[in-house]
C-alpha cells in the first residue's frame, strides 16, 4: 500500500490541481501491443468481465457531476474547482479509452451497462457534491489494488502498461477529492457512512472480481486491509485544514 498523506500534492490547492491535470494531460499513454501474445482462453475469462466494468465505470460525460460540481463552486466561491474537474473528467475518460482499446484489440464488446455501474451511477445521484465526491473516491480507492491485482494476472506488456498508468493517475485522483472533501466539510457522521459505504463495495467487488484478484496476490484480507489503508489516509486528508 503506498503513502498519500506525505505527498507535496496534499497541498495543492484547485489552481495547481488544473496545472497538474493539464501537465498529465501531456503525457499520455501510447498503448504498444507489438510485443503482445494472443491471451489464452482461460485469461480473457479471467480478466475482460472485471476490465468490461471499469471501461463503463471509467467513462462519463461528467454532465450531472458538473452541474453538482458548479453549484458548489459558484455558492462557495471557489471558481477554480470547475476547471481542476473539467480536466479530471477528462483523464477518466482517457482511463476508459485505454481499456477499450485493450478490449477492441481482442474483440471484446464494451458493456452497455454494467450492475456495478448502475449502482455507483445511481448513489452519486442521491445527494449533492459530497455524495457525489465519495462514491467516486470509494470507487478510486478500489481501483488502486484492482489495477495492481490485474496487471499480474497475465503477461500482456499492453495491459501492464494501462495498469501501470491508471495507478499513476489514481493516486493524485484520491489526493484531489479527499481536498475536496476537506473544503466542503466533512463530519465524523459522514466518516461512518464513509465506512460504511466501502465495507459494502468492497464485498460487492470481492464477490463479483475475487477471481482477478485471487490471481493477482490479494486474498480477501490483503484485500480489505489495503483498501481500508486508502480509506483511512483519504479521511486523514480531509482532516487537514482547509
Ligand atoms: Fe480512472
Ligand atoms: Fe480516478
């Protein structure tokens, strides 16, 4: 499990946030597959259902997001969160381009939708920025160890590289919405439900993706312990002052 909480970028404020989104921006990935071999058939039932849900996962217009994200800034003056999310819409989107392209290579169809999805989907909708920012740095902290399991499940260079990228961009992902959580307040009523809420997840993804994880070197208790790990340095960093 990595260390957040010793990052200088703990102390970004929304104006270095859309610096470094533009910055990272820049440097994309370029998904090789020259050096890739055909999966065996037991890899791609192994890893394209968990991969099909992230790609939906990943992906969004941010439309209802944004609209959350602009009554919060335009009430609270603070402008600059606007852009900083504007720029990290795009980023995810960039997420759920990479493993499109994955699936595309081996002719795997995207999802429509997907029972995770709707879920995450449905629960941002229930209230507000703040519901919104949790659920979807619950969803990042998962995807910190999905992202590890899944780049040792096989021995594609291609998927490697989308993991060794989506866990670049993630980390300073969960920095960005625990500050924001940190500017619009957050209560130790909020840090139960927090709790609670990423108990619940995680044992819907265990059920759903143990398989990729299984393979990847996470038993159920690495598992849990290292997301909690995550969702405990992400209440810390809403701690900090604002
Ligand atoms: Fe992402
Ligand atoms: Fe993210």
């Amino acid at each position: 499990m990595v260390n957040i909480t010793h990052s200088r970028m703990n102390r970004f404020n929304y104006k270095t946030w859309t610096r470094y989104f533009m910055a990272n921006d820049k440097k994309r990935l370029q998904i090789d597959f020259s050096g890739e071999k055909e999966l065996t058939e037991a890899e791609k039932k192994l890893i394209f259902p968990s991969i099909q849900a992230f790609q939906k996962g990943e992906g969004s217009d941010g439309a209802f997001l944004m609209r959350a994200v602009e009554d919060f800034a335009y009430k609270n003056h603070k402008e600059g969160y606007i852009e900083a999310m504007r720029q990290f819409v795009k980023e995810e989107n960039w997420h759920s381009a990479y493993l499109k392209k994955y699936m595309d290579h081996y002719g795997v169809k995207s999802k429509d939708r997907t029972f995770l999805d709707e879920c995450f989907r449905k629960l941002r909708k229930l209230g507000g920025i703040k519901c919104e920012i949790t659920v979807l740095v619950t969803a990042e902290m998962i995807a910190l160890t999905y992202y590890d399991a899944l780049s040792r499940c096989t021995a594609s260079p291609a998927l490697k590289a989308i993991c060794a990228q989506m866990l670049h961009d993630e980390l300073p992902h969960i920095m960005f919405q625990s500050y924001t959580l940190s500017q619009i307040g957050n209560g130790w009523f909020d840090q139960v439900l927090r709790v609670f809420f990423m108990t619940a997840t995680l044992l819907t993804v265990w059920i759903a993706f143990h398989e990729v994880y299984l393979h990847g070197g996470y038993n159920f208790s690495r598992y849990i312990r290292e997301n909690m790990g995550y969702l405990r340095q992400s209440i810390f960093l809403t701690r900090q002052s604002k």
